[in-house]
C-alpha cells in the first residue's frame, strides 16, 4: 500500500501530513515558515526539514518508507525559484518527490481532475492555472507594484485609506470611520491620524480586512465597493489565466478559490463581483471552495504520482482532518 506525504509550506507555517493510500492520516506536524523568499533558503528548508521529521516520528516510520513527497511552497513562482529550491530540498534524502508552487496544491483541493484555475486570495493574491494538457501559467502574485489590487495586505491599506478620505470630505460617508478608529482603540479617526503620523507608521494591521467585512456586511457602500472591487480583481486575473491557457474543453472550468479572504470572509459583495467579471468573458465555469486544508491538495498531487485512482472518494476524509491541528 502507497506511504505518501505532502507538505505546504507557506508564509507563517509548514504544515507535513502522511496518509496512506486509503486515506488515512499516519502522521503530521507543523513547523515555521516554508517561504524562502521571507526567510531566506537556509532557514526554510530548516522548516522544511523540521516539519518531515516530525511527521515521520509521529508516524513512527522512516524516509525509505515514503514512496512519494509533494512539496507546495510559497515563492517557488519563477525559474530562479526552482533553481533555488530544487537543489535545497534534494539534500532532504526522499527518493522520489517533486516540487509545485502552492497554488498547484491549492488548485488540486478544488479540482480532481487538476486542471482549472486557481484564485488565492489571503495575505498576497496569486492567480494560476493548469489546462488538460499539463501547461501552467500564473497572473499576478508579486505585490501592489506589479499590478495586484487584492489580499489582505492589500485590502487592509486600501481600508484604512477610505477612512481617511472619507472623514476628509474626498470620499462618500462611510461608517468606516468609527469602525476603523475603534479597531485601534480610538473614539475618531482624526486621533488615529495623528498617531500614526507621530509614530511614522507607513502601515497598518492586515486584521483591518475583518473590520471591512464586517462593515460591509453592515451596509456601508464605500465597504461593499472595495470588496466588490477586490472580486473584480480576482475576475480579471481568471479571466487572464483563461485566455493564456485556451480551451478547457466542454467541460465548466473549475474556478478554486483559496485563502483566508474569500474562504473566511466569504463576502456576497467580492464573490459577486468575481461572478460578473467572469461571466463577461466565461460563460461555462464553477466556483469551488473547498473546506480540505491545501497540505490536501499536496496529499493529492502525490497519490496521482503513485497512479492511486480513487482520490475523489478521500475527499470528505481529508476534510474531516481539518487543517494545523497540532
């Protein structure tokens, strides 16, 4: 019976979970960032290599004893990335494994049969996409200054940003002016303001996010215009994927929507706005998300590689094992 491991390595966590072929969950453990490009590639693999061992304790087994390792990491976006990671993670001693951007995990825990595109919307933003042919290609991902206008970081900002011009007369009303200067404690805005300006503050809590849902979900039109501006992001970026990948065939496309954002904030104004910017260009798709941790979509990827064809039947387990539980 297949022994395979898959292992998210991410911004904050990196999360390394062994299953066997039928599903069942052998062993995991979690350990710190998986993303070279934050902390450098010593102390990712570091991470990395912590995560596995531990796991592989908790499982009581050996690295012979693994037949496959997926690896989904953060920042492995361009060829100077692999050629990075690739020769990092061949000092892990697996015999057989293989390296994927985490969106390629992320679009595997929406779509069985691996092909659609894939909308990350946490921190960062990140767009990819894999079509039946096995050709990938990825939309954004870099920051506000290579064209991202979504995710938290982006969102928080563009929050706080409304507040001010609100309360300054260059923007409509908003009721984000008392819900901002209460989430850092104040009764106005205007103390904020000048806090931050003494304190040479260039930014703000990306929690802020929760705050402009929460606003939103309130009524407040300047709210439910950034987050439906934000979906339309999202919907341009899918839309682009689309495109540079052609046909998907007869079949709808399966749209995987990932992150923190869009799977915890779930806002009826973003997805709506994501809804029509995808229609006005494709007609035949379907938004997922997915309730199985992305460490799932890594799990997946390898029992593929392990030619296991029953996958789509470990679903519902693979979500019942929640997400960093340890």
């Amino acid at each position: 019976m297949a022994i395979v491991m898959g292992v998210d390595g991410g911004g904050s966590k990196t999360y390394a979970v062994i299953v066997n072929e039928q599903g069942v969950k052998l062993g995991a453990a979690v350990a710190g960032s998986g993303n070279y490009q934050r902390i450098g590639i010593e102390s990712a693999i570091t991470n990395i290599r912590l995560a596995i061992d531990s796991a592989l304790e908790s499982a009581m087994l050996t690295r012979e004893q693994i037949d496959f390792v997926q690896y989904g990491l953060a920042g492995a976006d361009r060829a100077k990335d692999f050629s990075i990671l690739l020769p990092a993670l061949a000092t892990i001693p697996f015999s057989k494994w293989d390296l994927v951007c985490d969106t390629m995990i992320g679009l595997r825990t929406g779509s069985m049969k691996n092909t659609g595109v894939v909308l990350i919307c946490g921190s960062g933003t990140n767009a990819a996409g894999r079509s039946r042919d096995g050709q990938m290609v990825q939309v954004g991902g870099f920051g506000e200054l290579f064209g991202d206008r979504a995710g938290g970081e982006y969102l928080s900002a563009a929050t706080f940003k409304a507040a001010v011009r609100s309360i300054e007369g260059r923007e409509r009303a908003s009721r984000l002016t008392d819900t901002v200067a209460a989430f850092f404690g104040h009764d106005t805005l205007d103390i904020v303001i000048e806090s931050l300006l003494d304190e040479d503050i260039a930014s703000v809590p990306e929690e802020l996010t929760v705050v402009l849902h929460e606003t939103a979900a309130e009524g407040d039109e300047l709210a439910i215009q950034l987050l439906r501006e934000a979906g339309q992001e999202l919907g341009l970026s899918a839309n682009s994927v689309i495109r540079r990948l052609g046909d998907f065939g007869a079949e709808r496309i399966p749209i995987v929507l990932i992150g923190s954002v869009i799977q915890k904030g779930r806002s009826p104004h973003l997805l709506n706005g994501l809804q029509k910017t995808l229609e006005s260009e494709n007609i035949n798709h379907v938004l997922i998300i997915p309730e199985m941790a992305p460490v799932y979509g890594a799990v997946l990827l390898a029992l593929d590689h392990e030619k296991v064809l029953s996958t789509e039947s470990l679903e519902s387990i693979f979500v019942q094992y929640g997400g960093y539980q340890e």
